[in-house]
C-alpha cells in the first residue's frame, strides 16, 4: 500500500549536471560496473570509447597507428589522427552535448554518434588527462572525478597531430577492481581485424592485420579443425567469413562500424538467415537449419550511417533500415550474402562438396541423439531436478521482468560432496546463488561426441540445470562457478568439469560464464584478529602481523569452512578467476595436451606447474597425485 503521507513538491525535484548523473547512473552509459573479471564489465567499455575515437580518425584516413599503454590501473592512449580542435578540447570531453560526431559530414559511419563516450571515462575517473596537437600546438587539461583541475595554456611542441588519453578508473566505483590483458587484447586484435593495415601497439606488443575477418578465423580455427577452407566474401561496406568446424553449437562474431556487437543484432540475424537460404537453394534441397548452423565458425561486419543500437554500451544492433535513404539493412545482407556465397560455390565445387559432406553429418547425428534426448530429458524430470541436484535461487538470468543489475550477479556454484554444497547453501544469496551438487567425479569426456551427454545422468542434469541444451541463449545464470575443494581430487574434478563445457559448451566460455571461485587456504588468528589467506605468502605476512602467536587453519575441502565464514567468500568480495579463451586458444590443441594421450612434455609441464603446496600433502595424496599422473588424470 502506499504511503499517502510522503510529500512531493518542488524540494524533490533535483537538477543534475553531467558528471553527477554518469555518476549516479553509470549503468545508462558502460553498461553493468564489475571488476573486471568479465569481458563486457565497464573498466573495458572506458578503454573502448576511447580508442573508438582513435579508429574514427583512421577509418577517416588520419594516422595509422595507436599506442596504448595499461600499467598499475592506468590507460594511456595515443592516436595520430586530427588532433581535438585545440579551442574545443575541454568541451569534447566535458560538454556533455559537444562533438563533432553530431557532424555527419565528418564522421559518417563512426562507431560513437552520441559524443558521451568520453564524457563518461571522465566522469568516472579519478584522474583523466587530455592532450591536442595540431600544427605544433598542444592544448593539455587534467580533470578528477570529471572536475577541471588543471587548465594548461597552449604550448608550442614538435610531437605530430593527434590525441592523447590517460585515466584510471575510480576504485569508488568500481571496487577492487583490475584489468584482464585476455580480455584486452581480444578487442584490440578485433580492431586490427576490422581496420586491415592499422598498427596497435599494447604494452610493447604490435597487432596488425593485412586480410581483415579472413585473418581472424585463421587465427581462430589455426587453419585447423576446419572442414573446408575459409569463406572470405567482401564488399563496399560489408564483409562476411564462414566455415564449417568440429566443435560443437556455433560461433559467430558480428561488428558494426567496427564495434564488436558481442550480443549479435538485426545484422547477424539476417547473416545466419542468408546462408541457410542460399546452402538450400545451391543444393536444392530442404536442410534443417539446424544441420546448416551446427559447428559454423563465421563473422560479419557492416558499415552504416547513424546505427541504432540497444544500448549505451552497443553491444546489439536494432537497426533494420539503413540511414539515410531507409532502405532495408535485411535486403543489403540478404542480396549480397546470396549472390556472393552462390558464386563463390559454384566457383570452388570441392568447397561446396565439403560443406554439404558437414550438413549430412550433422543432420545423421542429431537424429541418431534424438532418441536418447527424449529418455535423457525424461530422466531429467523424474530426478526431481530442482529440489535434489539443484538448490535454484529465485532470480534468473533468463528473468524478463528483473532488474539487469541483479540478473547480471546471478551464479551456479557446481560443487561435489554433501559437506561442500552444504556450507555454500547455508551461506548463499537465496535471491541469486544457486548451488548444484555433483555425485563423485563426472566423465572424463575428451574427444566424446555429445550423446554421452545424455547417456550420462550427471552431465544430463547439470546442462539442463543450466538450460544450454540448445546454446547459451536460454542460460539461465550469468556466471556458472566451478567451486572445488583445494586439494588433489578438487583440483582433478575441477578438470574434468573445464573439459565437459570445453569440448560440448565452449560458447560459455567464450562468452566469459565460466569461473574458478577462489577461497582461502589458511585462516591465521589469535584472539584479536583473524586473516583469511589465499597463498603461502599471505599466510607468511600474516603471521608476522600477529608476531607469531597465531593459530594457523589449512582449508583443505570447502565443508571445512564454517557457514558463518563462506558467507564472507562469497558475497560481495568474492573472488572469482575467469576462465578465458584467448586468440592463441584452440579448444582441441588445448584438450587433447592437457586431457589426451600423456607425454614427457606434459610430464615435464605438471612438474614445472604444480599448483599445490607440496608441504601440506597428506602422504595419501602424494600417492594418489603421483597416480593420477601415471593414469594420465591429473595435470
């Protein structure tokens, strides 16, 4: 009911200037905050807006270079474009309705068309400078907190034009913060893929492409696991890349004005519709959709004049008409993609004969699983899912109706033993922290195809626990935390649970849903204070702190860790590492080193790499590792 003694009048109504407002509203402009432990956190959407302004200047033909520079939570960016009008430097990065992308004439397919993006870097920053050059001229302002503090006057220079960015994000804001160079250096290799001939320089290290998106599923694909050679199709303002690999579900990477759009949009949409009209009417016959996407490896990229996205952050296109004459951006894609892939086949028969050899394959093992998915998914609902294996949260990521702040912190802790599970479900956020409980160890699955998936009744419940039978779309939480204990068995169970979602889910992986969740390994105390330590080297300093009269606690399992305690591990500083594929990853290199046959390489690997505190084994547990490593188990 409410409450009808609460005023309103002229006291409530508030004006906010422009740097309280991203202040206060940070999410309308960089999307959800994080700490840097996922792709699309706002740390990396400030990096973003501002080499955007750099590609702007090179797509206009102005500097071939970048230098970007990340050292101790700073970012330093240099482009070698134009240069801001030196009258107009503080204004374009502190009025928020000041730009010269509102001038079409200037930037006509730009990636930032708001002017906000740096703005916003400013008004979340502690610390932010900006320098112009033009014409041996260089106009320099320093800001904190988006407030002018220092407005240099204009001074003569021999540097060459272009544009100099330096910031650190506010740790106010984004707590604890820190930035994954993974994360980093893929959208960096996105720009070089997208700008064929631009130079980007990052922490001494040199990204250039000279084939555009045929260069990136080279490097993705390592010319390997692929069925047939690389589909490169280009355009005046489109360009497109396809083939046909061994993973499972499929992988798209779609980019507007050179934007990664990593939730896709109207334009990858009509892509994936194009191939499968143009595959069925080359071979004329009817193919599942289905059979033509599985284990498609594919990208796209446009260019158009004022795109409209869903977000601050532009991650998904809405766009269906091209400005400004509105013509269809679906007629654009469809045209070109089916005269263009038409022409390409009939060009290269053995290309064609490759690619339908893929399509038959698919379309014979999903109607050989069709069967055993029926049993399996019956199983499922007789297991009593949601109140044996699963202890669900309330909000869901899939939760049309709940707010974005709170889907975006829901988990899956997947966690083996009853003592384990028990402490992380006494301690959890009901709302949203779900817990699933493992039997024992899962199947080792390397190099199994997926109707082990369903035959198996553990991987069967945790895929439909997560609801991926189908692909990340219906995932329902955003992060699915792999949370084992800290010794041999944890470690291997930890392994095997990385190969189950390598080899039939890397989608997730790739969309950055995975993590290890890291807890303490020692509780060091006396009767003052408590430190909780999560390496020998913390519990070293800890004991110094309290002069050596502390009683020292090894966590060996999580159900050795108290309810009252876990909750503080798993709350707001949770420490959770990300698992992520880089540009050098290719899933089945990586499986078939760690998971395949055993080799004195890798022996020599484990050796040179073992992760456990040989101190503290137990002699049962340097047995069973010494085991493991023989039975090619453990890595």
């Amino acid at each position: 009911m409410s409450n009808l003694n609460t005023s309103y009048n002229e006291d409530n109504i508030r004006s906010l200037d422009w740097k309280e407002h991203i202040r206060l509203r940070p999410g309308m402009y960089i999307g959800k905050l994080g700490d840097g432990t996922t792709v699309d956190d706002g740390i990396y959407i400030l990096i973003k807006e501002v080499i955007d302004n750099c590609i702007d200047e090179y797509v206009m033909g102005f500097g071939k270079e970048i230098d970007i520079e990340i050292q101790d939570r700073t970012v330093k960016v240099r482009d070698y474009g134009r240069g801001i009008p030196l009258g107009k430097v503080i204004d374009c990065v502190s009025q928020i309705n000041t730009g010269g992308k509102y001038d079409s004439k200037a930037f006509k397919k730009s990636v930032g068309l708001n002017g906000v993006g740096t703005k916003a870097v400013n008004a979340l920053s502690s610390y932010f400078k900006v320098s112009a050059i033009r014409e041996g001229k260089m106009k320099t302002a320093e800001f904190e907190l988006g407030n002018l503090s220092k407005d240099h006057k204009l001074q003569n220079t021999d540097d060459v034009n272009g544009t100099y960015i330096e910031f650190r994000p506010d740790e106010k804001i984004f707590h604890k913060f820190r930035f994954v160079n993974e994360f980093i250096e893929s959208r960096i290799w996105n720009y070089a893929y997208l700008n064929a001939g631009l130079k980007i320089h990052f922490n001494g290290k040199t990204y250039i492409s000279k084939n555009g998106l045929k260069d990136m599923l080279d490097r993705r694909t390592d010319g390997e696991s692929i069925n047939y050679p690389i589909i490169h199709l280009k355009g005046e303002d489109i360009e497109c890349v396809m083939t046909h690999g061994t993973q499972y579900g499929e992988q798209y990477y779609s980019f507007v004005n050179g934007q990664y759009t990593s939730q896709g949009g109207t334009h990858l949409n009509y892509f994936r519709e194009a191939i499968v009209k143009t595959v069925r009417d080359f071979y004329k016959k009817d193919l599942d959709t289905k059979d033509i996407h599985t284990s498609i490896i594919g990208a796209i990229s446009v260019r158009i004049e004022e795109p409209v996205f869903e977000s601050q952050t532009k991650t998904k296109l809405g766009s269906t008409t091209i400005a400004p004459e509105g013509s269809s951006l679906r007629t654009m894609i469809m045209d070109f993609v089916t005269k263009e892939l038409d022409n390409y086949l009939h060009k290269y028969p053995e290309t064609a004969k490759e690619l339908l050899s893929k399509i038959l394959q698919s379309e014979r093992e999903r109607k050989e699983i069709a069967g055993i998915k029926k049993l399996a998914n019956q199983r499922a609902k007789k297991a009593n899912l949601h109140n044996k294996k699963l202890r669900d949260c309330r909000v869901h990521l899939t939760d049309s109706k709940a707010k974005p702040e709170i889907k975006e912190n829901t988990m899956l802790f997947i966690t083996e033993g009853d003592s384990a599970s028990g402490s992380i479900t006494k301690s959890r956020n009901v709302e949203t922290q779900a817990v699933f409980s493992l039997r024992g160890k899962p199947l080792n699955c390397h190099g199994m195809s997926k109707k082990i998936v369903y035959e198996n009744e553990e991987l069967n419940l945790l895929q439909h626990a997560l609801d991926i039978e189908d692909g990340v779309e219906n995932l329902r939480f955003n992060k699915v935390v792999i949370a084992t204990d800290a010794d041999v068995d944890g470690m291997h169970i930890r392994l095997l649970l990385l190969t189950f979602f390598l080899q039939f889910f890397p989608e997730l992986v790739r969309s950055g849903h995975l993590f290890i969740l890291d807890t303490p390994l020692f509780r060091v105390r006396d009767k003052r204070q408590t430190f909780y330590c999560y390496s020998e080297t913390e519990k070293q300093n800890a004991i110094k702190k309290l002069r050596g009269k502390a009683e020292i606690t090894r966590f060996k399992g999580l159900g050795e860790i108290s309810p009252d305690e876990f909750g503080k591990f798993i709350g707001h500083d949770i420490k959770l590492e990300p698992v992520t594929l880089t540009e050098d990853s290719h899933i089945e290199k990586i499986l078939e080193y760690y998971m395949g046959k055993n080799t004195n390489e890798r022996q020599e690997f484990i050796i040179d790499n073992l992760r456990v505190d040989i101190d503290q084994l137990k002699p049962e547990d340097e047995e069973e590792m010494l085991e493991m490593v023989e039975e090619n188990e453990i890595v």
